[in-house]
C-alpha cells in the first residue's frame, strides 16, 4: 500500500527498477527531536547517485552540486530507506541524476517518500581531469 505522498504527480514510480542502496535507520540516525535526520537522508542518496554516476560512466565520478531537496514525509529508526536513481540529463562531461527516498516501515508494507533530490556528477580521467560523457553514455 502507497502512502498519498507515493502518488505524488512529481515523481513517477519505477516498479521494475531495483534500489542502488537499501538500508536500515538505526539510533545512531537520529537528530535531537527523535526522527531520522535529513541529512542521513542526503548522504544515502548520494551513496545512491555516486554509484549510478561510477556505473554509467565507467569511472570515477565526483559530486559537484546536490539541489532541489524535498523531505515530503518522516520516518523512523527501524524503517528500511530504498534509494532509487535515474540518470534525468547529460552534459558534456557531466550527469545530473534525480534521487527518490523510499521508507517502508519495519513491521509492514506501508511505503512513503521522505527525500527527493537532484545531483550533479563530473566524471574525472586518470589525471583527475574532466572527460567526455558522450564516450560513455548512450
């Protein structure tokens, strides 16, 4: 069962896609009023991201820009958080990646967004310098 937030018109869901991270929120996730803290949220989609951007581009891939982060629900510790990525423009040696946090709670099947956002990767050469995503990239 979808919470309303899944439903969401700003995001569709892709139920043939596989998570790039799934993992548990755990205490030690928490910021000072209880709920998971956003910017765990932040760092498991950019886990998420980094790993689609290194896949795609078949090397190494930095972070340049994180933008356009919306927290739409909560979760808590114990709930599994699903990182699902695409690949939403290429540049010329760059690949901007839309994220989307999945919580389902631990003792059931209920599904809610918590995070959504867009990154920003430039895949980097041998000498740590830009390179061509048309070489890569289909």
């Amino acid at each position: 069962m979808l919470s309303p937030l899944r439903s969401s018109k700003r995001w569709k869901q892709l139920p043939d896609q596989s998570p790039l991270i799934r993992v548990t929120a755990m205490p030690t996730d928490l910021n000072p009023y209880g709920g998971v803290f956003g910017g765990w949220l932040m760092s498991q989609m950019a886990l998420g991201a980094g790993s689609l951007a290194s896949r795609e581009g078949k090397g190494k891939a930095v972070v340049v820009s994180a933008t356009d982060f919306a927290f739409p629900g909560a979760m808590q510790v114990g709930d599994e958080l699903s990182v699902y990525c695409k690949i939403a423009a290429t540049g010329n040696t760059s690949l901007t990646i839309a994220a989307e946090a999945i919580a389902r709670e631990r003792n059931g099947e209920v599904e809610t967004r918590v995070a959504q956002g867009t990154f920003k990767f430039v895949l980097l050469d041998e000498n740590d310098r830009p390179r061509s995503v048309a070489a890569v990239v289909a």
